[in-house]
C-alpha cells in the first residue's frame, strides 16, 4: 500500500503508520554544536498538551550532543541547524525551535513537521482526557470513522462518527481498508504454515522463486517479515494491473536500499512476496487460505478481500479533502482482490468488531500456539523508527514491561487505522477512518493514557 515519504516521528501520536522507511533521503546543513554557547537552557520536560505527550530534552557526551525522547519511543539526536534551531538527525524535515528564554532556560520548544506546527511548554501541565471527553473532541472535530475500545472481553467505548458515503452515516458495522494492518495477517499465515513444518523463517528466496539474482538469493522469510531485507517499497500503484512474472521480474531489477539484513527498511513488495509464498506452499488463493486459517476459526466472518461478498453499502467510501472517492473494492481489482502491488501487504476490508476478535484469537491462541503467538509478538529488530523494534507484522513497544504494546497503523490516501493491543493489560485499542488526517494516530494514544493511568 502507498505510504507518505516521511520519517515517522512522534510528534502527532507517531505511532502512525503513515510513514514506515527509516532511510534518510536528505541531509542538513548544520551549525556546529560547539557555536552554541551551551546546551543547557534546552534541558527539561515540556509538555504538548494537545497530544497528551511529555518532551523530555537532555544531553550526553559531556554536554555535547542534544537529545529528544517520548516514552514509547526511541530517543532521537538533534543536529543543530541554526540559532536555538535544530532538526532530527535521521531527517531535515522536521525541526525543533526554542523559544522564550527566561531565567537562563526556554520556555517553549516549536516543533515543525510537513502538516504543521506544535508548541510544546516546559513544565506544562499534562492533562489525561477521558473516554467522554474524547468522544467530545472528536465529536468538534468532525472525526469520520469508528473507535472501539476494550479490556478482556468487555467492550468499554464503541462508537461510530461521520460519513460512510455521501447517503449514509458510518455505524460501528461498517466496514474499512485496514490498509498496512493487513501484514500481521501476512505474517500470521507464514507462521501457521511454519507450525505445520512447511515453511522455515529462515529461507531464502531461491527455494521458492526461479532465476533469482545473487544480491536478493539469500533474503530470507525472517527478514521480509522483519522489513529487513533490503528491498525498497514497492514498485508500482497499488491498483496496476501486473501478473506475477512482471512483478517478480520488477522486484528482482529492483536495487537494494541496503545490505541484507542490516537495515529497516519498511517494504510493502516484501509483504508481496511472503503473500505468494502463502500460495505456493499451500496451494490455495492468499485470501482463500487467510479465510481458512485465521478468519473462519477466528470467527471473523467480515474480513476480508472479496470473500465476505460484501452487501451494497457495507464498505465505506473514502474521502479526500472533502469530497467522496470509491470504494477500496470498487478499484481496478483482479477477481481475487488486489493486483500484487497491493495484495498481501495492504488493502483488507474489516469492522472494528472483527479485529476485536482478532486480538481475542491471538491471546487464546486460537489460530497460533502458544510458542508461535510468542514468535509472532517478539521484538525481532530493533531499529530508530517509528517504533524501537519490529516483530512479524506488528511494531512492539515496552516488551520486557508491563505496559507491553504491540501496534500496527495503515494509511492511504483515503482510509487511516491504528491497532493498540496491551497483552498484559487485555486492552484493546481500534480505530478506523474513512479519512487520511494526521491526527487520527493521536487518538489511540489518547485512549492509552486514559486507560493505563486508571
């Protein structure tokens, strides 16, 4: 699925997964540290209110390097660019200001990134919304989607807002493109076929594809499920029409962003490829045996890509700037769903309600065992991205706490979703848009805050 070309930060709840490639396309024009007199006045905790977010700003290396760390996150080095100025070291595209010296420190830091401009105040109280006042804020901002909350088996928020298509109201059945969340359903199916002794994480893509050339031969099932193999995103729109020879013969003239195995590189073609493996070993249709292995026996009865034959106005239209765009499923699609630049790596229809069930099937171990869920939920690579490790299909937070997170997002141009599960905690966070806008990945966060705060 397509993915906005940034670097995924925290600024807006940044578990977003808008953004998911941690290579640096530019670099900056920098101002050498040892020009500023000192780093101190820089130093504190400042508090972003409206993403319910605390700053914390430090140094190391005796006071030569500034650094900015979000719990959650991994910290992020700061380059100075100018007077007070400073971008993140990864990416010139979003940059931090300080502002309003007084008494020997700043008083607000001024963090840029390409949808706008965020204050944040030193020692500022941080306020913890609650599930009304959210509902609220929501509500005002005109919010178009469905939000479902749970702990255990008790559903404690479900709520739908907004528009489903220019006649209807979204209610809490409809049903959206889940976009990226689509890979840990990828990614669950490699590891039942593995339980069943037909595939290993560690083959190479020469067992399974012919006339593979020597840079990519030696990729492994781990290392497309971990986004470490080196491939690039893709290779063409999601909805182009392409067979499987072209595909395989773009992906394989295709140059690598890095070594194998070295670097995150977030890559949707990866995804593609493990979705073509689904059916060669097991001899059915990617979406037929996702069907059979995980949906059926998880009971998710409306999930899918075409077969839930989806009734007229179930499927949600998205929506740009406004105005009213096709269905997911009313796009150039094969008789099977997506084209292989989509299929596997993006585009499933579900409801809320559905992913409910997904996250209940993953704790009673209902499609997986016990020894693979732990597999399926580990941090296998930890990287400085959007999140500080990346298991199969899912970003993992925390593991060695309490506060556990395991999370994935999904965006397009037209649809926006964020999936929060908390294992030691049962809470369960969905949300799901009809609407591409940054701030839906501040919501889950918001939601957390509330929940783990109680």
């Amino acid at each position: 699925m397509k993915t906005t070309n940034t670097i995924l930060i925290l600024l807006m709840m940044l578990f977003s997964s808008m953004v998911f490639s941690c290579t640096n396309g530019s670099k900056q024009k920098t101002t050498d540290v040892t020009a500023i007199n000192s780093l101190k006045p820089y130093v504190g905790q400042y508090v972003l209110e409206a993403a319910g977010m605390i700053i914390e700003i430090y140094t190391k290396e005796n006071n030569t390097k500034l650094f900015l760390f979000v719990d959650g996150q991994p910290e992020y080095e700061l380059v100075a660019t100018g007077e007070h100025k400073f971008s993140f070291k990864i990416s010139d595209e979003y940059n931090i200001e300080f502002k309003n010296l007084e008494n020997g420190v700043f008083k607000e830091l001024v963090a840029t990134q390409p949808d706008g401009t965020y204050t944040a105040v030193r020692n500022g109280e941080l306020k913890i919304d609650d599930l009304t006042t959210i509902d609220k804020k929501l509500t005002e901002r005109e919010f178009s989607g469905v939000i479902l909350v749970a702990q255990n088996d008790s559903i404690i928020f479900n709520k739908a807002y907004g528009k489903k298509n220019n006649q209807q109201t979204n209610d809490v059945n409809t049903v959206f493109d889940i976009c990226s969340i689509t890979k840990q359903f990828t990614a669950a199916a490699i590891l039942k076929l593995s339980m069943q002794n037909k595939v290993s994480t560690d083959d190479k893509l020469s067992k399974y594809f012919e006339n593979v050339p020597k840079d990519k031969k030696d990729i492994t099932i781990h290392q497309l499920l971990t986004h470490t193999s080196g491939l690039t995103d893709g290779i063409g729109d999601d909805y182009e029409s392409i067979t499987e020879e072209r595909f395989l013969k773009k992906v394989f003239r295709s140059k690598l962003l890095s070594p194998v195995g070295e670097n995150f590189n977030y890559s949707n073609m990866g995804y593609s490829l493990l979705g073509l493996i689904i059916e060669k070993v097991s001899g059915m249709d990617y979406e037929t045996y996702l069907s059979e292995v995980i949906f059926k026996p998880s009971k998710m009865f409306h999930t899918g890509y075409v077969i839930p034959d989806w009734e007229l106005n179930e499927v949600a239209n998205g929506y740009l700037d406004g105005k009213e765009a096709k269905k997911p499923n009313e796009e150039n699609w094969s008789d099977n769903g997506p084209y292989l630049n989509l299929k596997a790596n993006g585009g499933v229809l579900t409801r809320a309600s559905d992913l409910l069930l997904w996250s209940q099937s993953i704790r009673d171990n209902t499609v997986l065992d016990e020894a693979t869920t732990a597999t399926y939920l580990y941090p296998h690579f930890q990287f400085n991205g959007m999140y500080t490790h990346y298991g199969y299909g899912w970003g993992i937070e925390n593991n060695d706490s309490e506060n556990k997170l395991v999370v994935h997002g999904g965006a397009s141009n037209l649809f926006a979703s964020d999936f929060w599960i908390y294992p030691n905690k049962g809470i369960t966070i969905i949300i799901l848009s009809n609407t591409q806008e940054e701030y839906v990945y501040s919501i889950a966060r918001k939601i957390s805050k509330f929940l783990l705060a109680k």
